[in-house]
C-alpha cells in the first residue's frame, strides 16, 4: 500500500491516456471483425465464402505487415499523438467506404473492391499498436507498465464482448452495410476524442508536475527522442534489432501468441456459426463469453506480472511467468476437436480464452526491453513479426476448412502455436532487461 499512495498524489493523467488506449485499440479490434460479422450478408449479396473472404482478410495482413516498420519510424519522428491519431480518422473513413460495397454490380468488382479497401485499412491501421506501446513506455513507470499494457492489450477481448454481439445484431436487423457505416461512425468520434485528451507527459494541458516526477524516476522515457537519433532509425538499427536473440526470441513468442489473437477474433464467429451451425445472433452472444473470459485473464496476467515484481522477483521471472502459465491453458482449445456438447465447447473456449489473456504480456516486454532510441521502430518490428501470423492462418483456415470440411486441423494447428511460444520464451528469450543499441556505425 506505501507504493499506490504516491502514485496517487502524482495524479492520474495517466490512466486517462490508458483508457484512450483502451478504447482505441477495441474499435480496432472491432473494426477487424467486422468483414466476419458481415460474412453472411457477403454470402448472399456476392456469394463470397469462408475461402474467399480469406483472401480479402489476407490483404489486410499484407498490408499491416508491411507497414509495421514505416509505422513505427513515423512514431518515433513524429510521435504518437498525431500519428496514432491520423491513422484513427483513416482508418474509420475506409471501413465507412467498406458499406458501399453493397451498392456495386457484381460479385468481381464486389471481390476487387473489398480486397483494395482491406489492403488500405491494414496501412491505415498500423500505427495503433506501436503507439500503444511508445505511449506506455513514456507514460507509466516500470511497476505499473505489465498491469497497462495488459489492459490495453486485452481490448480484444472486450472488443468481442461488446463490438462482435452489437454488429451481428446490426447485420441481423438492419444488413450487412450498416456494420460498416455503424463502426465508422464509432472511429470517427473516437479520433475527436483522442486529439482532446492524448499528449507526450511534458505538454499534456491537465498533467501535475508531481506526476511527471513520480513515473519518470519510476522508468518511464518520458523525454522525446532526439530528431537525429529518430531519422537514423532505419536498416542500421533494424538490424541490431533482429540480431539480438532476446528480442528474436520474443518476436518468435509474439508470432505464436497472435496466431491464437487471431484465431479468437477473426475465426471463432465463423468456427461456431459453419461448425457448430449456430445462428450469426446467437454465436455472437455466446462468442462474448469466452471473450469475457479473455480480458480476465489479460488483466490478470499483467497484475500478476506487477505483483511479481514488486514482491521482489526479477523482470524476467515476473513476465515469463504468466505467459508460459498462460500458453499452457490455451493449449486446451484443441479438445473442441473431442467434445459435441455446445455447453462443453463453450467451457473449453472460456478457459483457452483465459490461457492466452494471461500470457499476452509480449508488449510489457517490449515496453521494458525497447531500446529508447527506437520505440516505435522496436514495436513496429514486433508487430509486423506477430501479425505476419494473420497472413498464415488466414490461408491456414480457408486451405484446411475447405479440404476437410471442418476446423478439427485449424485447432491444432492453433494449439500447437501455443506449445512453440513456452519454447521461445524458455530456451531462447533469456534474461529480460532493455537493449542497448551501437549508436555509431562501423567504419567503412
């Protein structure tokens, strides 16, 4: 109790940017379910099947992948503010322009269509999680960083609990276009409020000297990065970071982890609903429990990590931990394959959900272990390394489903990606403490 006083009488302008994080990253999560929630309406309109849409859904993953870098050097020479910010009212114009797909002939320019709009919001859209993470390393200190970025990280869950129930009600009751223009609406609300509240420690208008006192003798880089140093970040650093087995193990872990991020976001609709042959209303309901069950679990494995740390154990023991506890419980989704009661699948998804909450700390670690120079390059490397997953498992499910008729090999291949994020975090990351990069080239 002695540590939460202080952090108190520094003020909370901080946890007002966590909840802006919060809220971001759930609209964006829910704008990526959107294409699943709207897979029906698609089928009908254009007869767009599970294979079909994971082409457009893979154009998407493309598109994120690939901007992960640039992303993250505009973050580190821009800053978080306005780059975050601009991608927000970007993104939430495209997904608007996704709902007039409905007024097109025919079902190729229909294909085309979607397809180049999923590319452009993939673009769009990968500055978010990057800046979530230059934005906790600058706002919260060291003991507080596992419990920030596991609330921000655990929008996914929430995401699903509220976003995915609410657009298959909209499909259901209106159609297919107003998920569309509904969660444009909510992003375009969202980036007037994120130029409102969100700023760097040093100019936020409403932030307590005392406060920028208390986290940056608490660990947060709260001071921007030199210009020079920012523009450098290009191959140079790159390299050293994928040459540093600490973070390559950890963006191993991050690809196996997303891997099941991805699955639970984008799959679990369309595994209950063509599998299990739910109706889209019903599983969307029931889709939130799991959910539920995941943002438990993700709050919990970062208070968990905290508590570790404070109670005197080291950085690497407090954040492997929950991760590798974590993994382990979510290996359980495989047992779907094994049981016919819906009740018994529910069950399993809500503690494979919990499983992968609680280890889905891969952001406190790139919080604690990013180099101060390059923030939001770290990220972004990080990210396009993680979400290169969606890629794979988008041809994955529409390969396996379409050959076999069912998702019994998705779900281990899915488990599987589990078990392979125990080994990267045991065998390769290694002690976890932050990188410290060559600031000069070799001479030539």
């Amino acid at each position: 109790m002695s540590h939460d006083k202080p952090a108190l009488r520094a003020g909370r302008i901080r946890y007002l940017i966590l909840c802006m994080l919060f809220l971001a990253s759930s609209v964006n999560y829910a704008d990526r379910s959107a294409l699943s929630a709207a897979q029906n309406g698609l089928s009908k309109r254009f007869a767009i099947d599970p294979e079909t849409l994971s082409l457009v859904i893979a154009a998407w993953g493309w598109a994120y992948v690939l901007a992960q870098i640039p992303s993250g050097r505009l973050l580190d020479r821009f800053g978080a503010r306005r780059v975050y910010g601009l991608s927000i009212l970007l993104w939430s114009l495209l997904i608007l322009l996704h709902g007039f797909v409905s007024f097109l002939p025919n079902a190729g320019l229909a294909f085309l269509t979607l397809i180049a709009l999923s590319f452009l919001v993939g673009l769009a859209e990968a500055p978010a999680f990057p800046g979530n993470g230059r934005l906790v390393a600058t706002w919260f200190p060291t003991r507080e960083r596992g419990t920030a970025s596991a609330i921000f990280n655990s929008s996914q869950y929430f995401a699903t609990v509220l976003f995915v129930p609410l657009m298959g009600y909209v499909a259901q009751t209106f159609s297919w276009p107003w998920v569309f223009w509904t969660m444009g609406a909510f992003g375009l609300l969202l980036t007037a409020l994120w130029f409102k509240t969100v700023y760097g420690p040093r100019n936020h208008p409403w932030v307590r000297p005392t406060e920028i006192t208390y986290i940056q003798q608490g660990g947060a880089l709260i001071d921007p990065v030199p210009r020079q140093s920012a523009a450098r970040s290009g191959w140079f650093y790159t390299r050293q970071l994928l040459t540093n087995r600490m973070l390559l193990g950890v963006y191993i872990g991050q690809y196996c982890i997303t891997t099941l991020t991805y699955f639970f976001v984008q799959w679990v609709l369309p595994y209950l609903v063509n599998e299990r042959r739910m109706s889209l209303l019903n599983a969307g309901f029931i889709a939130a429990l799991p959910a539920l069950c995941g943002f438990a679990g993700g709050v919990l494995g970062g208070i968990l990590s905290d508590f570790l740390l404070r109670r005197g154990f080291s950085l690497t023991t407090s954040r492997k931990t929950p991760i590798i506890l974590g993994m382990i419980a979510a290996t359980a989704i495989v047992a779907c394959n094994y049981v016919d009661s819906d009740g018994f699948i529910v069950a399993i998804l809500c503690f494979a959900f919990f499983g992968k909450g609680l280890g889905a700390l891969g952001w406190t670690v790139v919080s604690d272990t990013s180099p101060k120079e390059v923030l939001g390059l770290c990220g972004g490397i990080f990210n396009m390394i993680g979400n290169s997953s969606q890629i794979t498992l988008a041809y994955v499910v529409g390969s396996l489903v379409k050959g076999t008729g069912n998702f019994h090999l998705v779900l281990l291949f899915v488990a599987a990606h589990a078990l392979l994020a125990i080994i990267a975090y045991t065998f390769i990351v290694g002690p976890i403490k932050r990188v410290e990069l060559n600031a000069n080239p070799a001479p030539q």
